[in-house]
C-alpha cells in the first residue's frame, strides 16, 4: 500500500432532502439508510482502507458530529477528523484537509470524496481511484471522476470532455453544467460526450495547493497561514477562528470551473450519490408491486404499489391505496408526500422549522 496516498472524507452536511430520518444532530452520512447494517460513511471508511493507510484517511465534518464520527469510525485518531465551526461548502473543507496533509507530506496524492454515496462495485471504485492517484503523482493535473450516465437525470451535475486524452483513459474536461433541464440532459446524453459529476476528485498536494493559490488566493492564504500549527494543539482554535473569514464557496465552482489542467476518468462502479428517496427507492429491495420498505418487519400493504416506506423497525404501520408515494416516520415526525414531488422536502424542513423551530429538524 503506498503511503504516499491520502483520502479526505467529507462529511460536514445535514442531508435536509431525507428528512426527517436525517437530522441537524443526526445527518445521514451517520445513518444505515439503505439497512446494510453499516452507516453511509462507516462504508466509505472502508472503501477507502482498499486504497491508503488508515493512518492516511481523514474526515472533515461539523464540530458537532465528532462524537458521532469517533463511534462509528473508532480506529480513526484525533488528529485525522479535522472539525469546521461553521458549514462554508467544499472549497475550504478541500482546502483545510489538503494544506494540513501537505505539511506532513508534501509528495501525498490525495482523493477527495463525500461520505454519502453509494459504490456496488468496489473493485472497479478502488481500480479507478488507484489509476487517479498514480496519474496525479506524477501530474500537474486536476482529476475528477465522471460516471457513466444511464439516463437524462436531472439531479446531476454534467461534466463534457474532450478528445485530448493522457494515459488512454484521462479525458480534458471541456465544461461542467449543473443539474441542467430535462430536455438538456436529454441532449447530454445523445452528445455522448458527457458524464455525470460524482463529486470525486484526486489531486496532488502540490497541485491542489498551487490552484488555491492561482483561484482562490485568500483562501490559500487563510491555510497556509496556518502551517506552524497543522498537528499540534493549536490547530484547531486557530483554524476554527480562521474558518470565519472563508467564503461560502464549492471547490466545483471556485476551483475546477476555472482551471485548465482538469481531467476526467470515465468510470462505471455501481455509483448512486444516494441525494434524494429516489436514490434510495432505485437501490433498495422491491416487492412484485415495486414497494420498497425498510424495514420491513411490521408494514403490511393492500392495494399500494411502487411506494418508498421507511418507518421504525417496532412499529406496525397498515397502507391502503397508496401508489406512487414516500411515507417516512423518524424522530416524532411523519412524512407522507408523492414520489414525484420530493424536490418539495427542502421548503418542507424550512417551513417546519418557521413554524415550530429547530427541535424539529
């Protein structure tokens, strides 16, 4: 295994869109949403124990998930789960876990990945990121990992990419669109030359390092101010106090949009970023009728079909004449909502919370 090689986990978000079985205090990179018996991150800890050293992978989260992070994933020492005071997007996520990595190491190739998702075929993931991490070692190059698309989503990013390929497989990326309409992904598809964004990204230190410098200047500046302090008991007040002056920004928009040194791997890995119950409905377990239900033990359903149930395990829950709905109970609240107008459980959570505040959500 090459100790050269690093992962960063991201794990700092609330997951509003599975509400309410995820929660602020309880988000669902904690959660075994699919009933594997293993969370979403403590799966992508393991995925990751395939590429690098334990010692090497590293998880940014909120400050208020380090407990939940050191139950779940009790091998991973203090040092390697780096805490944000405030939620600023990826862009200063990517960059407090790079600069850090690159003070104790500055020949490390880094993979950058969300804790959410979901892999089912780990060989073809661990293959691909191995390929990435030996092409940016070597590189001056910003790599991404693109997936196949099966459909005209429109809950994607697309990234397009060009005919310039370095190693046989490492295309340049020509643009990145956000979650486009349908009738674009419709065109995407047809184009064939674009992929879906996995939100996967492999860099050197020095690479990454160099791009905040020449795309995000103050950014780079908050942490590598920050270098005297990286692994000794100053790091996190400092860090914590310097985390105030980041703007909100994505590594996407602020980074990897800008730069002219990106590439993209085409990859097909079994990849879902498990963002919404439809992700989920599409991966779990169905009856003749394409009900989903976890778990199952106490639900019985008449006249219902190609429904989304998950509710708790002691309950007995009876649906009649349900077709095509989302029925989710988790902490004190039920959700009963069409399957077709779940993009509707953002303003759900937020009006919830006007209503009757955060112990809610």
């Amino acid at each position: 295994m090459n100790k050269n090689y690093y992962a960063i986990i991201m794990a700092g978000g609330i997951g509003s869109r599975f509400w309410p079985i995820s929660r602020t205090s309880h988000p669902k990179q904690f959660i075994d949403i699919l009933g594997t018996g293993k969370t979403l991150i403590q799966n992508t800890y393991e995925r990751f124990l395939k590429v690098c050293p334990k010692e090497n992978i590293y998880v940014v989260t909120n400050e208020n998930y380090t407990k939940l992070v050191k139950q779940q994933l009790p091998d991973m020492e203090d040092q390697q789960i780096l805490t944000e005071p405030v939620m600023r997007n990826t862009a200063p996520c990517v960059a407090y876990g790079c600069f850090k990595i690159e003070s104790l190491n500055p020949d490390a190739a880094i993979v950058v990945a969300p804790s959410d998702q979901q892999i089912l075929d780990e060989d073809a993931f661990v293959t691909a990121i191995e390929k990435s991490l030996q092409t940016a070692a070597s590189n001056d190059y910003l790599i991404t990992l693109g997936i196949k698309p099966s459909r005209p989503d429109t809950g994607y990013g697309y990234i397009q990419y060009t005919d310039n390929v370095i190693n046989d497989e490492f295309h340049k990326v020509k643009t990145f669109t956000e979650k486009p309409t349908l009738e674009i992904a419709k065109t995407f598809i047809q184009s064939g030359d674009f992929l879906w964004n996995a939100g996967i990204f492999v860099w050197s230190a020095r690479t990454i390092v160099k791009a905040f410098g020449q795309y995000l200047p103050e950014m780079h500046e908050i942490f590598a101010d920050a270098r005297p302090v990286y692994n000794s008991d100053d790091e996190k007040p400092y860090v914590h106090k310097a985390y105030q002056q980041c703007i909100n920004i994505s590594i996407d928009y602020g980074i990897m949009e800008k730069a002219d040194n990106v590439y993209v791997l085409p990859s097909d890995f079994g990849w879902s970023d498990l963002g919404t119950w439809a992700s989920i409905y599409d991966l779990a377990e169905k009856d003749y009728v394409g009900n989903a239900v976890i778990p199952a033990e106490k639900v019985i359903m008449y006249d219902s079909s190609n429904c989304m149930v998950n509710v708790p395990g002691e309950k007995l829950v009876i649906l009649q004449g349900l077709h095509d709905f989302i029925v989710v109970e988790s902490n004190n609240s039920l959700l009963i909502c069409p399957r077709d107008q779940e993009q509707n459980i953002k303003q759900v959570v937020a009006d919830v919370k006007s209503k009757f505040g955060a112990k809610y959500i």
